[in-house]
C-alpha cells in the first residue's frame, strides 16, 4: 500500500476513519467527496490537468510527494480512480466504486466528441437533441452510480450508461456510444472553444482541496496564481474560477451566476456536497418508482412525474444532482419523497396519558 506519515498517521488511520464516514446513499459523487475532505484535513492536496482523454489527477500529500494519479473523461472520476487505485477508499468501497469508472473504450469515445474534460456541453447538446425530437432522457441511481437512458419519440431506447460516476458522465458516454447521436454532438461542438484544450495548451493546473465545508480551488500555470474560487463539488468549483480568472466568455459566466443567484441551496448549506444531496434524491426517487426526466432550459432541468402528473421540477448547474436537490426545493417535498413509516420505533403500548 502506497502510504504517507504525518505525525505517524498513515493511510490505515484513514481508511479505518472512511469505513465510518462513507455512506451508500451519497453515491460514488458525494462518497468521493468525503474522501476528498478527509484527505484535505491531514493536509492533502489534488493537482488536476486537462488532457485530450479527459483530464489526470495526482493525489499530493503533506510533503509534496505524489500519492497515486488517475484519468478519466473529467475530474472528479480521474480523482476517484487514483483515490482507488492508491489505495485510500476502504473495502469494500473501493471494490463497488470502481465499477463506476469509465471504461478505456468509453474514454476514447467521449475524447472523440469534445474531450479535455469538457463533459457538460456535450451531454446538454445530447439532451436537447433528443428532447427535441419528441424523445426522453431519464436519470436513475443504479447501485453506487447513476444510469441515464436515452428514448426516442417511439420509446425506443437510443443508448444508456449504467452505473457511472455522475448524471453528466453517463450522459455524455451514452451520447458517444451511439454513433448518430455521438456523431451529431460532435459537428455540433466543432467550432466551439474548448476551455480545457486551452488550460492544456497554456499548462495550467487545476488545484484543490475541500475546505470550510466546500471545495477551493487556485488555477496555476507555472509559479503564477490566475485565480482562487470555491463552489458546492468539484466540477462547479473548477468552473467557477475559471470564470475568476477570465478564460471563459462573459455569456456563459453569466448563465453560471445566474444559477447561482438562484440556487436555495446555499442558504441552507449542510456541509455536504452537492453530489452527495442529489445523490440521496435520486436514491429515493428510484425507491419510490418515480422517474427524474432530464431537460434542458438554459440550465439542465430535472422534472419528476407520479405517473402522468408533474411533482417536482427543478434546475442543475452542471449536473442532475444539483437538479435533484434543486427540484426537491421547489416542490411539494412530500410528494416527491414519499415518506415512508418509521424504522425501529419502539412499540407504542396502550396506555392512558398522563
């Protein structure tokens, strides 16, 4: 086991500790994010670069050294693969979140779309392509990752992916394995700036860390510091400072703070990710038997439906977990959760009050 020491603490002190914290419910999205906050407090550290396949990730500990480094089509999942593979996820995590990592064969796909990352464009394109044409794009928890499926007007299914880190992820390789619709995301993307092929070109390095109960992340290229921002994951946190630091267009910073300035959750913050609240919703959701359509509207949007009838409709900043928590919030919460009865109450015995 690849390990550091830290006032002789190694990565079994941490693994024992990631055996009582990580949850189930909170997916592989909020589950990475707890390992990323615990490794933040020992005084770790993620250095994360674009690259055509996606983007690579190194796991940096107190000392500067490289734990273990991972790749995948973005960074989070690239983040989670050398979290894995370095040994920090505990079984039996470590085993069943593996599963949710993207395939070489997937990586190659989704790099032929876009690539360097850039996962959120493509899927929308993708979602609003099919949308359009009178199909469906429905998000469901599927054990410790998330299945999205494609239909066409005629409720055929079109393509899915099943147990994948995130909504977004899913979407995007079950876009790319469908040759017309893979194929149509792409000529659609083509003339667009790549923000991740430029932050590869320039060296730029994406580096974080979870601290004050979200992530905070510096742009670096060379010794220079382009900006410093935080945000509710990950990806949102990446996005944000790159706005901070100029390199993407004024439009869609705009669009971004928008969903900002709209967003409730913030006013209520748990200290959880957002990953890890979405991930609980869409959990229920599948429990129930409810279905979260995904749409888009400018924003993603995640509309839920009790048989015919909208119960819920809400909007995701980059993704369907934030859509998930973000719908909850705007609608009639019972109707979406469904309470179920009480577990372990003790048997109430019949006697007179006093």
């Amino acid at each position: 086991m690849v390990r550091y020491v830290k006032d002789k603490l190694d990565l079994n002190v941490i693994n024992d500790r990631l055996k009582k914290y990580l949850r189930h419910s909170e997916g592989s999205c909020g589950m990475y994010h707890q390992v990323l906050a615990l490794l933040s407090e020992y005084g770790c550290k993620v250095v994360s670069q674009e690259v055509p396949e996606g983007a690579i990730s190194k796991m940096i500990d107190p000392n500067g050294s490289i734990i273990e480094e991972g790749i995948d089509i973005t960074w989070p999942p690239a983040t989670l693969r050398a979290m894995i593979e370095g040994e920090v996820v505990p079984e039996p995590w470590r085993s069943e979140l593996r599963e949710v990592l993207t395939s070489e064969e997937d990586i190659k796909k989704v790099k032929e779309i876009f690539g360097f990352g850039r996962i959120v464009r493509p899927a929308a394109i993708a979602i609003s392509k099919v949308s359009s044409q009178g199909g469906k794009v429905f998000a469901k928890r599927d054990r410790i990752g998330v299945t999205v499926e494609f239909y066409d007007k005629n409720n055929r299914k079109i393509s899915e992916a099943q147990n994948i880190f995130c909504p977004a992820c899913a979407a995007v390789i079950a876009a790319s394995r469908d040759p017309e619709l893979g194929g149509y995301v792409k000529e659609q993307l083509k003339n667009e700036v790549n923000t991740g092929k430029l932050k590869w070109e320039r060296n730029i390095e994406n580096v974080f860390k979870w601290e004050n109960f979200h992530v905070v992340v510096s742009l670096l290229e060379g010794e220079k510091k382009l900006a410093e921002n935080w945000g509710c994951c990950t990806a949102y946190a990446i996005v944000r400072t790159e706005v901070a630091a100029g390199l993407v267009g004024s439009k869609a910073g705009k669009v971004l703070k928008g969903y900002c300035d709209q967003c409730p959750v913030k006013d209520i913050w748990l200290g959880k990710a957002m990953g890890a609240m979405g991930n609980v919703v869409l959990k229920r959701l599948s429990e129930t038997g409810l279905r979260a359509e995904l749409g888009y509207e400018k924003f993603l949007t995640v509309t839920v439906k009790d048989d015919s009838q909208i119960v819920g409709k809400g909007y995701g900043s980059l993704c369907a977990l934030s859509g998930a928590i973000n719908m909850l919030l705007r609608s009639k919460g019972i109707e979406v959760i469904k309470p179920s009865l009480a577990k372990d109450f003790p048997d109430v015995r019949e006697k007179r009050d006093a």
